[in-house]
C-alpha cells in the first residue's frame, strides 16, 4: 500500500473522529453548571448609585451615537443566553439602525435564582432584543424570580472591553461595570432608552449598560470547551490532509 494511501486513510479517520468529538462536545459545552459551581454570594443584586457623567459621543464604525448617562451600574451574574447583533437573522442592529455599538446582549440571572437551581429547569433563549424563559410547571414558575434576571443591551467602544465581553459564553460568571445609559444614532433616527428597576417586564424592561470594565470572573465547561476546540480546528485540517491525500494517491484498479 502507497504511503499516500495510508496517510488518505488516517485523515478520514481522524476527521470522521473529531467531527463525532466536536458534535458530542458541542451539545454539552453551553450547559449551564450546578449551582454547587457558583459562589453565590458573589451573585447578588445589582448596585446602581446615582452618576455625574453627563452626555458625551463616540464614534464606531464610523456611526456617532450619543450617550445619556442615568446611573452608575456594576453587576455579576450568570449568562444563561446570548445574541450577538452581527448574527444573521438579526436585520435590526446594522441594518435597520446602524447600530453597531450594542455588540451584544447577555441574559443574565443571580441571586435566587442561581442559589435554588431553578435555572436548570428553565428553558432560556434570547432573539433581537428580548431575553426569553420558560418553564415546563407551575412549580417551576412560582419559585424562579424574574426580578433575579435581566436581558442587557451592552454599548462598547473600546478594544479590550470588546474582547472580554465576546469572550462570554452561556455558564460563564461574568462582571461588569459601566453606566445605564440611553443612547441614539440621529443619522440613522434611531433612539433607544434603558430599564432602571429590576422589576419592569415587557417592553423597555432591558437595562442598555455602556460598558466600563467587563470580565469573566468563572468559565463554565473549560475542559469541555477545550475538546472542542481542539476537535474541530482536528476535523478542519484531517478533512484538508484527506482531501489532499486522496488526489495524490496512487489511481486504484479493480483486478478481477
């Protein structure tokens, strides 16, 4: 057997292998821990003090917003879902409104919420702007807080705050501090407001936080994650190899 043939081989086996890795590993890797993971009282109530920062704007992606500040926010919780506004079924943030400073929304609970376990019951996902949660019985329903939970509008403009706030993944206990803030592109005449209670619902109940610092304080499913990583960046080039391998080999003739 040509060494081209043996090296075809391995590739398709290693490809077939790492894609088995990466589908299994991917199912599990955005499960949200137990609670026994959390150091819960790190996970309280949000703080928000009043602020003296008054209006100001800033620039991105050559778009000027202007930001009103109403209070000073600092928050840790869990993210339990996500939506990024470049995704593709999003035809709001860049398209619609030129919005290309709310990177990012994060549903987030605490408190509660995250002390009782109740989260695992609970079905969360987020679309455009809302953050959604649904619960399989009334059981359920009556012991999660809704005021443990916030969807946020996350405003950012600088390089490393950006990159910690994508880096947050579903399980992860993230911080973050910066300022409730309205905010409004006038070119694109597009405004938008913030929550300032816990305990709204419905429409404007989303806090619009301009970011200052953002962190991950705890990563959730870090070995997970790893495998994969490491399985998928394995599938991407074994598929390479094998398709290189399988146009060198040697031609195969059937001798009957």
């Amino acid at each position: 057997m040509a060494l081209s043939t043996v090296f075809e081989l391995i590739f398709k086996w290693l490809c077939i292998l790492s894609l088995a890795v990466m589908a299994v590993s991917a199912v599990y890797k955005d499960k949200v821990p137990n609670p026994e993971f959390y150091d819960v009282s790190q996970l309280q109530e949000p703080k928000q003090t009043p602020t003296d920062e008054t209006p100001f704007t800033t620039t991105v992606n050559k778009q000027e917003y202007t930001i009103i500040p109403r209070f000073n926010y600092e928050l840790d919780g869990v993210v339990v879902s996500y939506h990024n506004a470049d995704a593709i079924d999003d035809i709001w943030h860049h398209g619609e409104w030129q919005d290309f400073i709310n990177l990012r929304d994060l549903c987030v609970i605490w408190g509660e919420n995250v002390a009782t376990g109740v989260y695992k019951r609970i079905d969360f996902h987020n679309d455009s702007w809302t953050c959604w949660a649904a619960w399989p019985d009334r059981e359920t329903g009556e012991l999660f807080k809704m005021t443990d939970l916030s969807n946020n509008h996350l405003l950012a403009d600088n390089k490393t705050v950006i990159a910690a706030l994508m880096a947050a993944e579903p399980g992860d206990h993230i911080r973050l501090r910066g300022m409730l803030a309205e905010y409004s592109n006038p070119a694109a005449n597009f405004h938008r407001g913030t929550s300032t209670v816990r305990t709204d619902t419905g429409n404007g109940a989303c806090e619009t936080i301009y970011l200052d610092e953002f962190s991950v304080i705890t990563k959730a499913n870090a070995n997970l994650r790893r495998v994969y990583s490491f399985s998928k960046w394995l599938a991407i080039i074994s598929a390479i190899g094998f398709v290189v391998m399988f146009v060198i080999a040697p031609v195969r003739v059937n001798r009957d």
